[in-house]
C-alpha cells in the first residue's frame, strides 16, 4: 500500500518505497520481480490522470534507449550483489536530493536535448531490468531541466510504464516469475491499487513546487532507506 500511494502521487517510486523492506523476508529476484509487477498495476491504474499531457514526440527519446537496457538490467539481477547495489544507489540519491532541496534557485532548463534524454532513459532502463527502479534517472534528469509537473509526470509515467512492462515480460521469460512471486502478489497487489488510487486523489491538489520537493523528499528518504537496509 505504501508503494502504491507513492507511485498514484508522483508516477514512479513502488520499487523505491517498498523493496527496501521486502528484501528483509524475500530473495532479491523475488523482491525485485514482485516489485516489478506492482509497479506496472499501480502505473496502468493512474495513467488517465496524466493523459492529457502526455507528448509522445518528447517521451520517446527516453523509452526508445531504456527499452534497449532492460535485458541488460535482467542479466544482472543474479550477479549483482544485494548489499552493494543498495548502498550505491542509496548513496546517490541521498547526496543529489539534499542538494536539490536545500537550493534557494530553482533549476533551470538544461542543454543535451534528445542525446541526454536517451543516457537518461538507457540509465533506468538497465535499474528496472535490475530492480524497478527505473524511475531516478528521469526524475533527476527532469528536476535538472525544471520541468513542470504535468510534464515531469506524463514522462516519468509513460516511461516507467514501458520500461517496467518490458521488464516483467523479461523477467518471465528468464524464469524468475515463480510461484513464491505469485503469492507474495497475492498479499502486495490489493494494497498497491488501494494506496494508488489514494495517491492520485492527492495529486490533483499538488502545484508544481509542492509536487517537485514532494517527489525529491521521497527520493532521499528512499536513498536513506536503501543505505539503512544495507547494514
């Protein structure tokens, strides 16, 4: 439920939120492949709320490249170590979002058009292949550019939805779909569609500041979290 009330208000954050206590009682893939699927539900369920601003010409860039690493991300899922992957990827975002919060400007629009979109998008393809958590690079690459936040949620949604809907599909044909993921899902999926639903009632009341230091806050506390859980 808490991974779904992340990913209604901010379109992205289910592995962020939610794997880092998963991985207490449940194997890596199966955590990661678990998250993998709720994250795709939650993504599916709040997609009408952003339609609307949704520009394909602008999204592409980014799904195009990360749909070419997500096998990457699924052949690293057995060779990467647990405890490693979590202190990185805690470390990053714990030292970028503490900058970003605490900076008295707001960002401003950045150069590297689609070239940038794409490592971008290359970036969270190979983390959702890996893990779910296809999300940080777009949002740190966005929250850079100081995107508005129809525009950073239309990106960030249809990204995480294409990457992520890829990654469940390679992960179902690498095998690591078991039946322990199957009645883990039973328990998670119920609460991730009622804490979406949720989130994307309090979205539509965010402007686009509270929305971005929403989106960042939940970004360090993830990193935190990842960094905690690795001791």
């Amino acid at each position: 439920m808490a991974g779904g009330l992340v990913n209604g208000l901010t379109g992205f954050g289910t592995a962020l939120t939610a794997i880092g206590l998963w991985l207490y009682v449940l194997a890596p893939p199966v955590a990661a492949t678990l998250a993998i699927l709720c994250s795709v539900v939650s993504q599916l369920q709040t997609l009408p709320v952003i339609w609307h601003a949704i520009e394909w010409r602008r999204v592409l860039p980014f799904i195009l490249p990360g749909l070419a690493g997500v096998p990457i991300g699924t052949l690293l899922v057995s060779k990467v170590d647990a405890q490693a992957f979590k202190v990185g990827v805690g470390l990053f975002l714990v030292l970028y979002t503490a900058y970003a919060l605490l900076r008295r400007k707001r960002a401003r629009r950045a150069r590297g058009g689609a070239i940038a979109d794409g490592v971008a998008g290359l970036c969270g393809g190979v983390l959702g292949g890996l893990a779910g958590v296809s999300g940080p690079p777009v949002i740190l690459w966005t929250d850079i550019r100081g995107d508005t936040k129809d525009y950073r949620r239309s990106i960030l949604q249809t990204f995480n939805l294409a990457i992520l809907g890829a990654a469940l599909i390679s992960h179902a044909w690498s095998g690591l779909f078991t039946r322990e993921v199957g009645l883990a899902a039973l328990a998670a999926v119920p609460g991730s569609i009622a804490g979406a639903w949720l989130g994307a009632k309090i979205y539509k009341r965010l402007g686009d500041r509270g929305f971005a230091r929403i989106v960042l806050g939940l970004l360090f506390l993830s990193g935190v979290v990842l960094t905690w859980t690795s001791q």
